[in-house]
C-alpha cells in the first residue's frame, strides 16, 4: 500500500526475487487538507464490506434491532436517513466522532450482535469518524459518481496452489479513477477452485478449469476469470469433426487436461438413445448397429433417432415441465393434454425456436383454439411471466431485482419493471368451456397503454427490453410482439445463447454456464468461444432444434467415454470425458418396464404409454415422484432432483412395485422360463442387450449360469437375475 505523506513527486521501484524490477512515477497533492467525505462513494462502502447492509444483518426487510440499511447499499439516500435523521440522529456524535454508536457497536466497544466488524485506528474506523468529524455531510450534487469498477489483472493463467492479488479501479462521472481494492467485496463462484480473502487475494486450489471471482463494489460488480492450467503434455485427441470438437479440444490443450478416448457403439448407442428419445434401444437396434459396419453408422443414428417420435415424446415432456404445464383438478385436463399435444406437434415438425417461443408468448383466446394459452392459466401475473420469461428463454435470474438492485448483475428495480411492462396488457377471463371462476383460461389483450410501476420511485415505466432503450407502444398494439421481436433480433446476446447452453447441459450433464439458467457477468462461461460459436451456429440455421441435437451428438466431443484417465479425473467442467448422470425418473421408470418386458399402466391412458410420453404431471406415482420427477411447479429444471436416496434404494430393492413387474406371467422372466428349448446364455445376452446395450462379459455369463444351474424355480431365478440387473449403477446411469 502507498501512503501519500507530502506533497511532490516520487519513483516507486519494485522488484522480486529473480532480480527484475518496474518503476512507477508518482505525484501527491493536498495532502495537508482534510478531504470532504462523500457518504455515497466512501461510507456506505465500508457496510457493504463489513457484512452491515446483508440479508443476514441491518440489510434484511425489517433490518435488525431496530436499525435498518439497505440491502448491499443499493439506496444510499435512505441509508442516510436511517443514520443520520432516525431517531433523533443519536446513531452519530460529531462533537465526539469516536463516541459515535456508529463506531462503538461495530468496533464491539458496546455490545454488538454482529461481534466486532472493525477496530479502532483501522481504515474504516478513520474514514467513518473523519465523516462524522465533518458533520456527516451527504456530499455535494457536482461530487462524481460511479460509474463501473475493473479489475486488474481481469485475465490471467495461474498454476496450482499460486497466489495472486487483484486490484480494484473505480472509474467515475467526471473521469477520475480510484484504488478501491480494500472497499470491494470478492467471492468466487467455485470454491473447490480459489478462494478469495477480504483484501483480494486469491488463493488457486488444484483442481483444472476457469473461475470466476465475482468483485463487487457500492452496487455494480466486476470479474476476474483465472484460468488454471494442469500442464500436462495433450498429444493426441480424437478426430475434431465439428466445430465443437476444435474448441473443446482447444481449451483442454490450453489446460493440459489429455481427454479420454471415444467410447465404444454399445456404449454410445445407450447413450444417444437416452438422451434423444429417452428410452433404452431396442435389442434388434442394439444387434444392427453393433453389426454395422459403415464407417458412418453414428452419424445415421443420430439422424434416425432426431427423426423418430420418442425425440418428440421426449422433448415435449422436457418442454412441458419447464413451461408449467400443470394440472391441479381434474377439468385442467382438456388443457394441459391439448398444450402437451402443441408442444409434441411443433418438436416433431422442427417449429423453429423463435417460432415456437413467440407462439407461446403471444398467444390470446381460449386453450381449445390456441393451446398455449394455457402458459398463462398457470403463470398468470405479469411479474410470474417476466420472471419465467428471464429465466426460461435468456437464462438469466430476475426475481432478486424486483424489490432491489441485483446483488450479482448490473440490473435494476428499473430494469425489473421495464421488463415486467411487456405483460402488462394481459388479461385472464373465463371462456365458453370453462365456468370455473377460479381457474379463467381465456387470454384477452387490454386496450391500454402498456406499462408497469416501479414501486419505489412510483413512476410508470415503459416497456424495456433488458440493457436496450423504452419503446412507446400504442394501447392497440400488443405489447407481447415487440418483446418477442427483441428477443428473437440478431443482435439479442441472450436468447439464442440460453438455449444452446440450456440444451449443452442436457446432452453432457453440465452447461458450459452452469446452472444453465443463471446467465451472468459474475457467472461466466467454462469456454466462451463454444458457446458463441453454438451461439451463432444456432442462428445461423435458423433456430433449428433437431439440427443442434444433431450437431452436438455427432461431434466426438459428446461421444467420449465416461471413464475418466489419472490426467483428467480432476476436470469438472471441459467435458474431458463424459460426466456419468442418472437416468430421470420417467426414463428410469420405462427403463424397469423394457428389461421386465411389462406394459406400463397409468389407468386413463391408454394401456402401453410409457412416462416419457405423458401429458402432465396428473399421473406421477411412487415411483415417479420418488425418483424425482418434477410437478412443473416452477420454470427452473432444478426442479427436477437427481439426487440419490435411500427410499429409491428401497424402493428398487423390495417394493411390491417392481416386485410385480418381475413376476409379471407376460414378462420377461416368465417368457424365459416358457422357453425351454432356448439356450440359457442366449437369454443372457438378450437380457444384456436390453438392459446395458452391451454383449455380457463371458464371466458375467458363467456367474448367471450357475445361478440358474442351482435354482430349484427357475423363474423365481430369472427374476433374481432381472432384479440385480436393474440395481447395478451400470442400469441407472447414462455413461
């Protein structure tokens, strides 16, 4: 740190180790003079770094016994008030600046909830008693504001267990600049990472990739992304057939992080399967294409897979969920099916994105006419639509700034509300079909100039696209057009981007931003220029969906085997290797009903419909649920859990459930034992391609062999055999 002691010019020379050295001329000026301090740019800092103005302190909704400040210190005016003026200002003495509560609570002097938060003679101490030493002055009108803070270095390459300072600038109104590293607030977005300390230094961990450390400073933010390299030689990587192969292959050898080798066609037909169409592959597919011998068989089988209904049923009931498609009583039926019909028609005639996005938003009258009207039956208040709106179509968290300036992102209360105004023409009434009071299901545009009031300045604001200029619409246009125009134009960084990493994570377990809905400066991507290229990709062709489900599943980079090297066990976030994950719960449900070889049954449908395929969240079951099958409460796909528990251990272990499935008199288990004149291992194997994809190994085989050899019920053996199948990880994992 330089301390200014007079005033003058100076050279400061430092110099490391390895004898090099860099000079800095220096000028000081005023330094006899007591600056006036500017409560806005100084003080209010100071509670911000301290933890003073958080959620968990003064900065929650009631404050805390009895003194209030604004969240983060987004609202400095009235934390002026609350200091200064509230209760007859006795939270500040100047005749006595250090006798101040201000300064005798935080410093533990008196008695403090929150423990001491400074000393005496510290930094903040001074700076807060000079303030009030002064006569807690707000600062002048002509006194600069902030503009924006950058952090030195923003980049840079850090090997395991280094160190490295950051440097804060903050850049003002009136084109001054100010040192503000010890006032800004660091955090890191992965901790397994690098950690930041209070004075912005970082400590790098030993685990491979890039991390960001958010800083934050009197309510706008900065990132300094460092990229952490394990330094290992890349030698050799698979073929780069697409251009998602060149820059995933690219950013491991700038990590030296070697990728493992491709996977093999049992493995991968599983795999593409699953994640296209949502269900096991078929023994007679497994047999073909282990037997084929064209060199470009993946690529026909992404192409088959794309073009068969199950990548319909699948991603309508991926869409579906995320789009609320939610029935609570029984007469919510009608819609919900009809909506999950729309959703189904549009995947399986490749309706392009932007083409489906603006028919779901725009869409008026009644769900028997225009069934995406029943969008808004379940999100039905202009704040839940811009909310679901942010975060489902551009990836991006905006409930935090409706009732104050996001913590992480440069938007506003302003920007919340402009956004909001988009739907504030919408109407909800009764149709025809429906005379459920409570429940209206018909979709009208009100005829008044669209708008929404931000409650804190309470002034109307007009329709604003996010980080863009007010538009004035006209009473008799809807409102609703002009923001799918804007999010759908070239220029939009945020739609197109959302839905290629929302679907990124899809095929690969992890979005290259992750979560895949929480799009922000302080939230970066693990490799920017893959996502700008999908980014760009994806506009190019027009928005088409089953073409980036094919892009992405033909390049090798999806294709790689899930079992990790000693060089890249540590990667977590440059699909090094394919990350293993759970089957959802209505795969995992269909899965069980394959190798059981059993219908399924959900009692109104028709009999043979498989989970994957039903219209709603009306028939989850046990199973279902337990396994964590979503009730398409919410717009965020963390809804649906892929944690591990002990009840689905359970309930795969013993439940009458899967127990029935097992004993089935049509199933698979009875059909073996039916089967007298057929070899023993060529039911193995055809167990083993319906369940794994996969030829059993021969010790697989002479283990079920013997076990059937000894049992006295052979089908109760068959059934045993099926049963521990399903409860290996190899059964419930896509890998």
């Amino acid at each position: 740190m330089v301390v200014p002691t007079t005033d003058g010019t100076a050279t400061i020379t430092a110099k490391v180790t390895s004898g090099q050295s860099a000079t800095l001329a220096v000028s000081t000026s005023r330094c006899a003079e007591e600056l006036p301090v500017n409560f806005e740019n100084e003080i209010v800092p100071i509670f911000t770094k301290l933890g003073c103005n958080t959620g968990g302190c003064h900065g929650k909704a009631d404050g805390q016994n009895g003194f209030k400040l604004s969240l983060l210190g987004f609202y400095p005016k009235e934390d002026y008030e609350y200091l200064v003026y509230e209760d007859r200002g006795r939270r500040v003495f100047p005749a006595d600046p250090d006798f101040s509560l201000l300064l005798q609570k935080p410093g533990n002097i008196l008695p403090h909830g929150g423990g001491q938060r400074m000393s005496p003679g510290s930094y903040e101490w001074e700076l807060i008693a000079r303030w009030v030493r002064q006569g807690t002055p707000y600062g002048a009108e002509t006194d600069p504001t902030l503009e924006r803070i950058e952090s030195v270095p923003p980049v840079r390459e850090i090997n395991f267990k280094s160190k490295q300072q950051l440097a804060v600038i903050a850049y003002y109104s009136d084109g001054s600049t100010r040192d503000v590293t010890r006032l800004a607030s660091y955090e890191a977005n992965h901790s397994e990472m690098a950690l930041a300390n209070s004075k912005g230094r970082i400590t790098i961990e030993d685990v491979p990739g890039e991390v960001a450390i958010m800083v934050r400073f009197q309510g706008s933010v900065g990132v300094f992304r460092a990229i952490i390299p394990q330094g290992l030689p890349v030698l050799a990587t698979p073929p780069e057939k697409t251009f998602i192969d060149k820059l995933v292959f690219a950013k491991q050898r700038q990590l030296g992080i070697p990728p493992s080798a491709l996977c093999d066609d049992a493995t991968l037909i599983r795999r593409v399967s699953i994640d296209i169409a949502g269900r096991l592959p078929t023994v007679t597919e497994v047999e073909q294409f282990l037997t084929d011998t064209d060199p470009a068989k993946r690529e026909r089988l992404v192409d088959r897979l794309v073009d068969s209904p199950g990548y319909a049923d699948y991603f309508a009931n991926k869409w579906a969920t995320v789009l609320r498609n939610k029935r609570r009583v029984g007469t919510d039926i009608p819609y919900t099916y009809k909506f999950h019909t729309w959703i189904r028609r549009a995947l399986r005639e490749n309706m392009p994105y932007d083409q489906f996005v603006r028919s779901v938003l725009t869409a008026t009258g009644d769900p028997e006419t225009h069934p995406p009207v029943a969008w808004y039956r379940e999100v039905k208040t202009s704040t839940a639509q811009m909310e679901d709106v942010a975060q489902l179509f551009l990836g991006m968290r905006m409930a935090c700034a409706k009732c104050h300036h996001h913590p992480f992102e440069r938007w506003s209360q302003q920007d919340y509300y402009g956004f909001e105004a988009f739907f504030s023409q919408v109407g909800l009434k009764n149709s025809k079909f429906n005379q459920n009071v409570n429940q209206p299901d018909m979709v009208y545009l009100k005829t008044n100039a669209p708008s929404a009031k931000n409650p804190r300045s309470q002034l109307d604001v007009r329709p604003t696209g996010l980080g863009s200029a007010p538009l004035d619409i006209s009473p008799h246009e809807d409102a609703r057009q002009y923001l799918v125009d804007w999010m759908v134009a070239p220029e939009n960084p945020f739609f197109a981007k959302a839905l290629v990493n929302r679907y990124w994570k899809h095929f690969f377990g992890r979005g290259i931003v992750d979560p895949e809905d929480d799009m922000r400066v302080t939230n970066p991507p693990s490799n920017p220029e893959l996502l700008d290229a999908l980014t760009k990709h994806f506009r190019d062709n027009r928005f088409d969906l089953k073409d980036l489900v094919r892009t992405i599943c033909k390049s090798n980079a999806y294709q790689l085997s899930s079992q990790p090297t000693e060089s890249n066990h540590a990667d977590q976030q440059n699909y090094s290797s394919f990350y293993p994950r759970r089957l959802p719960a209505e795969v995992l449900y269909d899965s069980v009903n394959a190798v059981a070889d059993t219908p399924s049954n959900f009692g109104t449908i028709p009999q043979g419909t498989t989970a994957v395929q039903l219209p709603d969240n009306g028939f989850n079951n046990y199973f279902l649920e337990v396994f964590g099958k979503p009730e398409a409460e919410s717009a965020c796909e963390c809804e649906r859990s892929a944690e591990a528990n002990l009840s689905q251990s359970l309930h795969l272990l013993n439940s009458d459930d899967v127990q029935g499935r097992l004993q089935n008199g049509q199933g698979r288990a009875a059909r073996f034992t039916r089967e007298l004149d057929r070899p023993d291992a060529d039911k193995i194997r055809e167990l083993y391609l319906a369940a794994f994809g996969r030829e059993p190994r021969p010790e697989e085989s002479t283990f079920i062999l013997s076990q059937i050899a000894e049992s006295q019920n052979e089908q109760q053996a068959w059934e045993d055999v099926i049963w521990a199948i399903l409860n290996t990880r190899e059964f419930q994992f896509v890998k």
